[in-house]
C-alpha cells in the first residue's frame, strides 16, 4: 500500500508502549471512517512514518478533513476524533 519512499522510521515505539507500523494503516478504499481508523494514520503522520500528502492522496481525503482531525487530535486527544462527540470539541 505504501512504498517505503521516506526518511523516516517504518515502525515506531509510542510513548504508551504500543507499536506502531505501516502495516496498522487501514486498507484502502475506506467508507466509514472509526475513531480507531482515524487514530491510527494521525499518528502515522505525527510520528513521520507516512506524510500527510500520501495519507491524503491514499484515503482520498481533503485537506480540511484531514486538517480537522489533526487538530482536534492535537488539542483534545483521540475522544474527539469520535463523531458523535464531535460537538463536544469544535469551537463556533
């Protein structure tokens, strides 16, 4: 799915323990977007296993959805990447 094309690591040690890799990406071709799912390639790209450009160019996600989940990653944790708390976190 994703052609080792970066610098950075292909597997990553996260703080909490887990290890994270390439191969946790989801498939492409995605249609329903879990909190989980989201998770997971926010963190791909903040810890530069992947870019943001090849997570959006792969899932076909726009630059403000992709932008939206990144932020409300970094500001509130990974609770707010659930769409029905979704209300909880964006600021009118």
């Amino acid at each position: 799915m994703f052609p080792k094309t970066s610098c950075g690591p292909s597997v990553v040690r996260l703080q909490n323990g887990e290890v994270l890799s390439l191969a946790d990406l989801p498939c492409t071709g995605v249609k329903r977007w879990t909190a989980a799912r989201k998770r997971c390639v926010v963190r791909a790209v903040l810890y530069k296993i992947v870019t943001a450009e090849e997570i959006k160019t792969v899932y076909q996600l726009s630059d403000e959805e992709f932008s939206s989940w990144l932020s409300r990653y970094a500001h509130h944790g990974s609770e707010a990447l659930k769409e029905t708390k979704i209300k909880n976190y964006i600021q009118p």
